[in-house]
C-alpha cells in the first residue's frame, strides 16, 4: 500500500530543494515547505505542541516542526550530516501524539533524496 500523504509531502519537499537547493537555514525551508503546502492544498500545522508525560504528570512540552493532515509528523533539518538523535527526537514524537508516521526532511543533501527518512511505528 502507497501511503499518499507521505508521497504528498516528499513531492513538495522535492521542489522547495530543487528551488533553492542546499545550504540555508532549517527556518527558511519550513517556510518554504509550509508555502508550497498551501499551494497544494495540504493540510498542516506549524510548530505544534506535544505535551511529554511522565508517570501521569506533564513535565514538559516539545513543539514539532509539522503536523501534516493529522497523521504525519514532519522534522525539518538542514545538515551535511544527519545526527542519529534526529531519528531518536522524531520517534519520541510520534509517541507522545500516538500517531504512527514520521518524515526526517534533511534539506542540506545535494540530493533530497538522500536527506528523507521515514519513520514508522
């Protein structure tokens, strides 16, 4: 089964990178990102808040990059080198919203290919 909202989200991310290619700043591209959604008519929200739980208690509040269609947490990065702690942070938000998708969209690869990891749980 093709998961369409992933393919979705892959594709604009694939023409923000073609536009303004590698080597800006993450908040730049979240813009853009977030811009191109729009033009596709993509349902997202923008630094959304995810309390962290802790024996019942809230601890703390961590804020996503995207939340897109309500099913897709998107982690926005722009890096030569991925950091294994991106998958870590992407998976701790995935489960603290109980959903089970999760896009790393790394935008300083040459190549945006290279730079997506998806996440699944």
């Amino acid at each position: 089964m093709t998961d369409e909202i992933t393919k979705k989200i892959i594709g604009a991310a694939i023409e923000v990178h073609q536009i303004l290619g590698p080597g800006l700043l993450e908040s730049v591209y979240e813009e853009a990102l977030c811009h191109e959604f729009g033009l596709r008519a993509i349902g997202f929200e923008r630094q959304f808040a995810v309390d962290v739980y802790y024996k019942n208690c809230v601890i703390s509040s961590q804020r996503l990059d995207l939340l897109v269609e309500d099913e897709v947490v998107v982690e926005i990065k722009s890096l030569r080198n991925l950091p294994e702690v991106a998958m870590a942070q992407v998976l701790s938000y995935l489960k603290a919203t109980g959903l089970k998708r999760g896009l790393i969209v790394n935008f300083g690869e040459k190549q945006l290919i290279n730079g997506i990891k998806r996440i699944s749980l």
